[in-house]
C-alpha cells in the first residue's frame, strides 16, 4: 500500500508496510501511481507521451525510472505486503496485567467554567470532589503492585483543576519518592494545569518534581476569553499569561507544553500559535475540541478545508522559523522518520484500560481521563483491582487490525488505529472510526513527514 502526495514542492510517496518515505521527481511520481494499474510498456508510453520534450526528458530516461521503481518494489520499500496482521495484539498479551501510568484524577472541581469543557467543568457528570492523601496512596500502592518488573512508572495529576488540591499532590509525590527506591522504581510525574493558581511555591515544586506541565492557553485573548472563563464569566486570559511566562522561564523554556484547543470558533488557529510564540512560547499543542455532536463549538464539515490548510500553513511556518533561528515545536509534528515505534506498539494501539488507567476522587478505575464519568466502562477500584474484565478485554483487542475502516488507510501504522475514547463518542463502539479526526490525523502526517524531509534535505 502507497500513500502519494505533494507538498510545499515536494512529491512524496510513503510505502505503508515497509515504511519507506521516498521524495522523487515528477517522472517517478506518476509512474508509481500507475505502477500496479498498468501493464509496463502502457506506464512508459503514456510517460512518453507527457514528458516528451520536457526538460530533456527521453524515453530511455523513463525506462530507467520504470526500473528503478522496479527495484524498489523488489528490495520491499515500494508495495510491500502487509503482513503485520498476525502479530496484532502480541504486544498487549505480553504486557498483560502490566500497568506503566496512572492519571490521577487529583480535583474533580475547577475554577474555570470553559464552555467546551468534556470534563463538565471537571465534575465528569457527577459530583465536585477532591481527592484524599490516602485514595491517593493507594492509587500508587496499586501502581507499584501491578507494574511487574517495569521500573519507569508515570503518573499524571489532572483535573479539574489539580492546583485546587496542591498539598495533596505534593504529598503523593514525597510519598512517591520515599518508597520508589526500595521497590526499583522510577516515578515521572506532570502536572495540566489551566494558571490561576500558579505562584512561586508551585513553580518551584513544579521544576523539581515535574517532568513536563502542560499550559492551558487557547492562543488569542478574544478566542481564550470566549470560552475559558471563571464562574462570574471573567476572562482568565490576562490573569493567567504573565504567570505563564514567569513558570516556562524559571523551566528554562523547556519540558513543558503550551496546549490549545480550537473549536468552530477559531478554525484559523494558525493565529492563536503565532499568538503563544509572540508571547515568548516555543513548545506548543493546538487540539481540536472534544465535544457532544452537535453542540456550537463542535468543528463543522465547513471547517474542514480551514483546518487542514491551517496544518499546512503551520508546517511551512515551522520551517521559516527553523531557517530563521526561532524553531520551535509542535507536538504532532514531532517524528523520527528513521526509528521510532517498534511494529508491535504501532498495530497494538493505545495503551488506555490495560496500561493505563485513571482513577478518580474516589478510588474508581477507567480506561482513561475521556471515559470518566461513563458508568459501563468503569473497570474496578483501587482496592481490588479490575474486576470488570470484559471491558477490559474490550480494549485488550482494540488494534488497528479490529478496525475494519483502518486496514486499507495508508496511515494505520502512525495511528494505531485512533483514540478509542473519540471512536466511542462519536460512533458509540470503542473499535468505531472517529472520521472527522481521521481526516486531521493523516493531513498532520502529511506536514509533519514533508517537514522532516525538508530539514533532512537541507542538511
């Protein structure tokens, strides 16, 4: 399977199952694209028939670029076979009972009431709550527990708002760091936090304990301003900024991210990540909202074409400024074209519900921050493990092979078949196809692929 796409000047061909990313001039490029269409002496004839008298091009250049696409096919990196599908879910039956992170649901309560909000406001459809040093304890009791030889362990505190329930964070992580030696662990902990709390106390636990924060910004003070208001419907925009900025200085303008969410309202969110690198913020996410169908800030079919030419702009915004001596990063364009995940982690998929789990004020376990609050999917406690083992099973076989829609899209290996949490909201099955996602997803793909292969080319 081929994947053939121009961008920026670049033609670019992906080989789906080899991983070959191959940049080729306009000869090959059409010749690919009718390579397993046609016989050969059709491909050469209409190539002749295109390129003749162009730039010199012969029919014995094309020839040659014919059989050199042949000898790609022939070495695996053009057309290569898929034959992943057998190793789908070895990965998860290997590290099964195995938990690496927990996202600790610290304040099911916030002071901020943002409009778009899928956490209601942080009471994920239930009751406001914070949560006790000894629900917490336990919450790493548990971890440690079922972690098997595993000795990086993560464990994110979210909300809500965590900052609303600080001593109780700092509590877990002294408790963290006074048992992690004797039981060969490492614990890594991040902090999502929308700002109104941050003083000096908090920045400086922050960049002793804090492996990366994540920033609450939307970009624009109007389009932040719109949404991500205080109970009285203030804006925070200005209260949150200058607080911003003093705790990515005092990080060394690293291990942090700047995460934005864009919405119906500001599908041109190109101008809300020029705004966060004026304000002096380099490491940067803009997310597309997450939100009931139908609701006003749910992303239209008529945003689309926006959209997507707001990654591509943004990809060739990225490279200006790396020319320029102001790089900076934005999260899904990070790559590593030459190593990355291993075969087994991209087809197995998201880790949520069997590596990963949240666990709320309460001490109830989920598959992930996103299915909180949805009572079917509640997989145990932390006292007792997880006891519903048919949803857990559920997403122990979400792959991108249980996907029907995924085994014939190109971009299956760098998904892994998608966020279950988003394929359940829109089609009500955690093995559904989130389609409005997709189509993002592979357009980042696209930018992210032609930036490396531009900074490569420069090199």
């Amino acid at each position: 399977m081929i994947h053939q796409y121009k961008l920026n000047g670049y033609n670019i061909v992906l080989d789906t199952c080899s991983g070959g990313i191959h940049v080729v001039d306009d000869v090959a490029y059409d010749i690919i694209s009718l390579f397993e269409t046609e016989e050969k002496n059709t491909v050469i004839a209409k190539m002749t028939e295109k390129y003749a008298g162009i730039d010199g091009i012969t029919p014995d250049d094309i020839e040659e670029c014919y059989g050199q696409v042949e000898e790609l096919k022939n070495m695996g990196k053009l057309f290569a076979p898929d034959t992943f599908e057998s190793m789908a879910g070895k990965l998860k039956e290997k590290t099964s009972g195995v938990v690496k992170a927990l996202c600790l649901h610290i304040a099911h309560t916030c002071n901020l009431n943002c409009e778009y909000c899928f956490a209601s406001q942080g009471k994920y459809h239930g009751e406001r709550a914070v949560m006790s040093f000894e629900v917490g304890k336990r919450a790493l009791d548990f971890l440690i527990e079922n972690s098997g030889t595993r000795k990086n362990l993560e464990v994110d505190f979210f909300g809500g708002e965590p900052l609303m329930n600080f001593e109780v964070v700092k509590q877990l992580v002294a408790y963290a760091r006074s048992i992690e030696k004797q039981h060969n662990k490492n614990f890594r902990f991040t902090l999502t936090t929308n700002g109104l709390l941050i003083d000096d106390d908090v920045i400086e636990w922050a960049n002793k304990e804090c492996s990366n924060v994540v920033l609450s910004l939307d970009g624009r003070k109007e389009i932040h301003d719109r949404f991500r208001v205080d109970y009285a419907g203030n804006g925070s925009w200005e209260r949150i900024v200058p607080k911003f900025q003093k705790f990515v200085e005092a990080r060394g303008g690293k291990n942090y991210y700047m995460r934005g969410t864009f919405t119906h309202a500001n599908p041109d969110f190109l101008k809300d990540i020029k705004q966060m690198l004026d304000l002096g913020f380099t490491e940067l996410s803009m997310e597309p909202v997450v939100c009931a169908p139908g609701d006003k800030s749910e992303l239209t079919k008529e945003d689309l074409p926006i959209v997507l030419e707001q990654y591509e702009e943004l990809a060739k915004l990225i490279l200006e400024r790396e020319k320029e001596g102001r790089p900076f990063t934005f999260y899904h364009y990070m790559i590593d074209l030459t190593g990355g995940p291993c075969i087994y982690k991209r087809i197995s998929g998201c880790g949520s519900g069997t590596e990963y789990m949240a666990v709320t004020p309460w001490g109830d376990l989920y598959p992930c921050h996103q299915f909180v609050g949805e009572e079917e999917y509640k997989l145990g406690d932390i006292w007792n493990g997880v006891t519903n083992k048919e949803k857990q099973d559920e997403f122990a076989c979400c792959n991108v092979y249980a996907r029907e829609e995924c085994r014939d899209c190109w971009a299956k290996l760098y998904c892994s078949g998608g966020c279950a949490a988003n394929a359940y909201h829109s089609t009500g099955s955690v093995k559904g196809v989130y389609k409005y996602g997709c189509e993002l997803f592979k357009k980042r793909m696209e930018c992210a692929i032609m930036v490396e292969i531009a900074k490569k080319i420069k090199k």
